[in-house]
C-alpha cells in the first residue's frame, strides 16, 4: 500500500472441471442454480444477518482487530465466533466515504462524483443469477458492507473483500487488476523521463571532462546513473526503512 503496510491478494482455484462456458450452460438448469447460490451463500457475506444473535456490546477503547482471534476448541466457540465477527466488519469493514473514493472520478454535470468502490450498494432480498447474462446477484440488507468471509476476516482481523471469479472477462480482469497493483510505480512516467534526462546530461558532462571511456562503460555509466537518479526520488515508507 502506499503507507507500506503489507496487504494480501488471495486467489483460491476450486477443483472443479468446469469451463466458465460450461458454467453458462449449467446455470440454464434451476437445480445446479440453486446448488450454486446456496454453495456462494455459504463463502460471501454481504451482511451480518446471521451473526447478529445475542451480540455482546464491547468496550468502546477495545479495537476488534488487535483482540486475539477466537480459540475453535473453547466451550462456547459459536457464540463467541459470532459476535467476534460482528466486530470486526462494523469497525473494519463497512465502508465510509474518504477522497480515495473519487481519486479518478469526474464530475457529472450535476456536480456529483461516483464513488469508486461502488458504494452504496442495492439492497437485494434474495439471491439470484441472471440466466441471460450470467450475472449473479447476492442478498444483501446492507448498504455499506463490503463482502466478506466470516473466517477470513476473522483470522486476518482487518478490512477485506472477496468474489466469486467465474467468467473469462472476469479473470482477464484479476489478472490485470493484481499485475497493475503489483508494478506501480510512486512516479509518474513523465517524472521518470525528466529524472532519466537529469542522468543523460549529468552522464555528457562527465564525458566532456574526460572522454576516455569504452562504449560499454559508458552505457553501464549511464544506466547506474539513470537508475541510482530515479530511486533517490522514490517515495519510501517508514515500513520499508525500518
């Protein structure tokens, strides 16, 4: 992340022998439908609707993700699994609006900017797949809770989001979403080009001194002092100095 703390992309492959074509097929049959909805209800939370029985108030100055994740093997685990789960999506996973949010948003004619992270989110009563499109729809009663699995989010004990990749244009998607995030830069191209000039004519400078140089010692010259010019203006995070 830019402040430098690290943060896990997860990407679990079911062992299954279906193509995302076959699966098209598949869902035209409303009993594999069923099958499917009932499986992916069971993986992606999109409220706490089932966690929400007999949930302990905690201590305000108590912060749910620094609590010690719940022991499977006490007495009243369930009890006490839900109610830790409650507290970590209400302080760590429910979305509230920052400038992060329209960071590459444009202004509509009305003034208004979309919210990126797709917020808030319609309420659905039930869930359904589309059989034309393929697009599946999860229940949800609210608005700002971003998905979650209840043993992720409770083992991880921070924010998280979690999809069902099934289709081809959505893996295409993940694929560029997690190479782009991975090769991010801190500087822009155009900062790179400017600083890699600063190199060029610090590098011509020097030879105009003294010339005396191979052809391969000066293209090694020039690339050490492009890169060592480039590094020294990149951000670095107290994370990664210490």
């Amino acid at each position: 992340q830019g402040r430098g703390s690290l943060h896990l992309h997860l990407l679990i492959w079911l062992n299954h022998d279906f193509t995302p074509t076959q699966l098209k097929q598949q869902i035209q049959n409303e009993d594999f439908r069923q099958k499917l909805l009932t499986y992916l209800e069971d993986i992606v939370k999109e409220d706490l609707d089932q966690f929400r029985e007999e949930t302990e108030r905690v201590e305000k100055e108590v912060i749910p993700a620094c609590l010690p994740t719940p022991n499977p093997t006490h007495d009243d685990f369930q009890r006490i699994f839900r109610n830790d789960v409650v507290r970590i999506v209400e302080t760590s996973n429910i979305h509230r609006h920052s400038a992060t949010c329209y960071k590459y948003s444009k202004a509509k004619p009305d003034g208004l900017k979309t919210c990126r992270m797709r917020m808030l989110r319609a309420l659905v009563e039930n869930s359904h797949i589309d059989v034309s499109t393929g697009q599946i729809t999860m229940r949800r009663s609210h608005p700002w809770i971003n998905n979650f699995n209840e043993w992720v989010i409770s083992a991880c004990r921070c924010n998280m989001d979690i999809k069902f990749i099934w289709t081809g244009s959505d893996a295409k998607a993940l694929v560029y979403y997690i190479t782009d995030y991975v090769t991010k830069s801190s500087l822009a191209f155009y900062d790179m080009f400017a600083l890699a000039q600063q190199g060029i004519k610090s590098i011509e400078q020097q030879q105009a001194t003294c010339g005396t140089d191979s052809a391969i010692e000066k293209s090694r010259k020039l690339v050490l002092r492009c890169y060592n010019t480039i590094a020294s203006h990149q951000e670095v995070s107290g994370v990664q100095v210490a």
